[in-house]
C-alpha cells in the first residue's frame, strides 16, 4: 500500500512495517480523524491496538 507521510519519515517508516489491519485503516482515514477519541467513532476488533497507535503517534508529534 502507499500512503502519504502526515507525521514524518520515522513514523511512516514504523507504520509500514506493521501488516495488521490497525495500520491499514488508519492510513485510510482522512486526517480530522487522527485523533486520540477515535475508537469512539471506529467500532471494530482492534480498536484497542489502534488506540494504542494513535496515543503513540500523537506522543510523537508533541
């Protein structure tokens, strides 16, 4: 898959080496919703992985 960079070369490269389906959605999203609350809007089976990406990739960016 090839996606855009939003949060920079170090986190790209990190999220592309991942296979699972966390990823995978979460480049599909448009960027409003990289936010932290996104399991709130996203029900699915690894919301908490997903969730746990999300804190670490805003941690990141801060």
């Amino acid at each position: 898959m090839v996606a855009s960079a939003p949060i920079g070369p170090r986190h790209h490269a990190i999220l592309m080496d991942r296979k699972d389906d966390a990823v995978r959605v979460l480049w599909m999203l448009p960027r409003n919703m990289w936010t932290a609350n996104i399991s709130m809007r996203i029900q699915w089976s690894s919301q908490a992985r997903l969730v746990r990406l999300i804190n670490y990739i805003n941690t990141g960016r801060k």
